[in-house]
C-alpha cells in the first residue's frame, strides 16, 4: 500500500527577479508601478523559508545580444531581495513562460505541488504569461498583485499607458479565469 503524497502547499515562483530589471531603458516610456514590490517579495520569501515551503527562482537567461537579461552581463543576477539560498531551485528560461523547456511542470508534479503562488516581474509579461500556462496545465494559481509589477507602455495605437493602468489590465485578463488575484498583507496573515 503506497503512501499517499503530502501536500506541500503553495510553491513560491518567484520570475525574472533580476537586476536586468533595473536597467533605464525598461523605463523608457515612463516609471513603474508598484516600487514596494521588492519588499513585499522578501516578506513572502521569508514566510515561505519560515513554513519550511518549496521556493522556485526563475531566471531569464536571455538569447538576445542586447539584453539586460543575458548570462554573463551584471544584470543576469538577482536581485537581493529575491536572491535564492543554497538547496532552492532556480530554473533558467529563455522564453517568457517559465514551462517552455524547463523541465517546471514535471518538477513540480515531483514535489506534490499543485496550487502555486506568483509574484515577479513583468507583470503583462513573463508573470501574465507563466500564470496563464500554469493555469492551462492545472494548476491552481494565486498571482501577488502588489509583489509584481511593470512599466509604461504605450498601447496598439500609440497612446500611452502607464505602469499602473498596463498592471490593472494584466490582472483584469487573468482574474478568475487563471488565477486568483490576492495582496501579500492576506497572504502573511494566512488569508491567501
């Protein structure tokens, strides 16, 4: 007679936390949104570590020359806030979602996981796109609002958006359909 797996809870997928993200020329048509964000990610990652919770660091490890996002550049490593320790898996990407030929899905179905929480950057971006794919593999997902965040753009017509107004939209788009959007607060306090 087996034993039936464990359920672990919530894996923490952290995305694209690296000081790529930083780099001017994000900001080109204007700031980001939520600069607390950071802070918010080392809050989670503390809870987590102190939950004794599978933590997943995904790295963009980019193929385009001028990226701010390739291997062997300053901002290919994390930031601090979001910096792994020793044992916690980091799976390198080279596209925006992190299940693209990561070998992701099966570790996670190793681990017994079945309901992820995301936070990261950008939100309309790497997180919007993991989150939906996550989501389309089955999995239950729980996407940190105020521990992403994006820049401005403009749109399809050249008007332009801020970071606030691309983040809401994001969200707008995954709500509910593939993923349940919640604040770090909740999730600290074991609302999430």
């Amino acid at each position: 007679m087996s034993e039936a797996l464990h359920d672990p809870g919530p894996a923490l997928l952290l995305i694209d936390l690296q000081q790529a993200i930083d780099d001017p020329r994000w900001a080109r048509d204007g700031p980001r949104n939520n600069p607390g964000a950071e802070t918010n990610v080392a809050a989670l990652l503390a809870r987590w570590r102190a939950l004794g919770r599978a933590v997943i660091h995904v790295r963009h490890d980019s193929t385009e020359p001028g990226s701010t996002y390739r291997p062997g550049q300053p901002g290919h490593a994390f930031k601090p806030e979001a910096a792994p320790l020793p044992g916690e898996p980091v799976v390198g990407k080279r596209v925006n979602s992190a299940f693209v030929d990561t070998g992701l899905e099966e570790r996670l179905r190793t681990m017994g996981v079945s309901t992820l929480t995301v936070a990261g950057v950008i939100t309309n971006n790497s997180v919007e796109t993991t989150v939906r794919h996550a989501a389309n593999l089955g999995f239950e997902v729980s996407l940190v609002e105020d521990a992403c965040f994006t820049f401005a753009r403009r749109d399809h017509r050249g008007l332009l958006r801020s970071a606030q107004e691309v983040h809401d939209m994001s969200l707008a788009n995954i709500e509910g359909e593939y993923a349940r959007v919640v604040v770090t607060a909740d999730l600290l306090e074991g609302k999430g």
